[in-house]
C-alpha cells in the first residue's frame, strides 16, 4: 500500500514539474529519466500538406481555378464524360485543300460529308456549297434528305432529295473552279431545316438555296480552298 502511494506521489510530482516548467522558466532542468522510462507523449499534432498525386489521370480532370494569391491548392475534380462538340467533315481538314477529284479540274464529283446526329426539331437536311470569292454562283444545293441521316456519300443523291439546278445550267453539283491564279474559299455547309421544302426536284439552284436558308434553324460547316494554275 506504501509502495504503491510512493508511486503516485512521484507521478504527482512530475506532473507538476512539467506544468511549473511550461507557464514559467526558472532557469531549473529536469532529471535525465530513468532507464525504465522509455515513453514520451506529444500534445503537438504532426505537421500536414497537401499535394496533388502525380499519378492522377489528368486527362479525365481539370483543376479547380483559385483566385490569385489565395495560397489554396488547386484539387484534381473529375469531369465525367465531356460530349464531343457538333461537327462536319469532308475528305480534307477544316480549311484546307480540296481535292482536285471534287473539282472541274477533275472527276467533278461531290464530296462524302458526314456530320453530328441533327438536333431536336428537324425536318429534314440540305447541303449547300458556296464560293465565298463568288456567292452568287450556284455551286450544290440539295434538300430533303432524311433528318436521322448523319453522312452522305461521294457523288450520291438520296432518295426523295430535292436537287436544284447550278449556275452551270445542270441539276446537281458542279465544283469548285476558280479563275486561273485565283485561290477562292469554299464553304460546304449541312443544314437542319425546321420545314420541309416546298420546291420541287429540278427548281432553280438559286430559288431552292433561299428557301433553305431561310428553313435552316441550325447547320455545320467545313471550309476548304482550291486554286488552279
């Protein structure tokens, strides 16, 4: 029973040291411990950072933007599944060279064009092709063309199309010819009409091209160019 209060009053004691020692320095140091006195406690939390792991598949995330100077560091958040944005494409890349094939150079043929699926509320879809150096010549247009269709192969008239009469006299396409030394800029454009046509098949290109513009609620466009020597 002694023993054991012996015990409690040291432990008392050393409680006290500490206490005494950590309100007011009085130039005193504790005893070096014994050998069975192994532990130590800490009531100072370990220190904390925050990083970004370099392995986090940055790819499929974006960092949050901080304002400058905030100190914060930015957090990898997961973006989930991003739709690919409303295109069209032709045989060549957006703004490049047309191949001579869909030319007067060459074959005369119209492109293969596909596009994104039409958006809610069409009726049907035309195709155009204008010279932007020459807006007036009649170069494609052809309407009715399926709503659910997403591609129209080279040189193919769907059925049922409505295929209006080029500046060339004849019914259908008629490609890019410009000038000798003249580099003209070509637009293909696929519209989503919000009416069907009210021409018929064989209407004049320019007449029919009027009223698709004016039907068109939304389209998509691929640019090229060609030049001839």
């Amino acid at each position: 029973m002694r023993a054991r209060a012996a015990s409690l009053l040291i432990v008392a004691s050393i409680c006290t040291g500490i206490a005494l020692a950590s309100c007011n320095d009085d130039g005193r140091t504790l005893r070096d411990p014994r050998p069975d006195q192994q532990g130590s406690v800490s009531t100072i939390a370990a220190p904390t950072s925050t990083s970004i792991d370099p392995n986090f598949p940055l790819e499929t995330a974006q960092l949050n933007p901080l304002p400058v100077g905030s100190g914060d560091v930015p957090v990898p958040v997961d973006t989930g599944d991003i739709p690919v944005a409303d295109m069209a494409t032709a045989p060549w890349a957006n703004g490049g060279i047309i191949p001579a094939r869909h030319t007067c150079s060459d074959l005369n043929l119209a492109p293969a064009l596909s596009w994104s699926p039409a958006p809610t509320g069409t009726v049907e879809i035309a195709v155009t092709l204008v010279d932007q150096d020459t807006p007036t010549f009649v170069h494609w247009v052809m309407s009715g063309i399926d709503p659910l269709s997403t591609s129209l192969g080279e040189g193919i008239i769907p059925e049922f199309a409505n295929v209006g009469v080029n500046s060339n006299g004849q019914p259908g396409y008629t490609g890019p010819c410009p000038p000798a030394g003249e580099t003209h800029t070509y637009v293909y454009t696929v519209h989503f009409l919000d009416q069907q046509t009210e021409l018929g098949d064989g209407s004049p290109g320019a007449d029919l091209q009027a009223f698709v513009n004016g039907a068109t609620f939304a389209s998509l466009s691929v640019v090229g160019t060609y030049s001839q020597a």
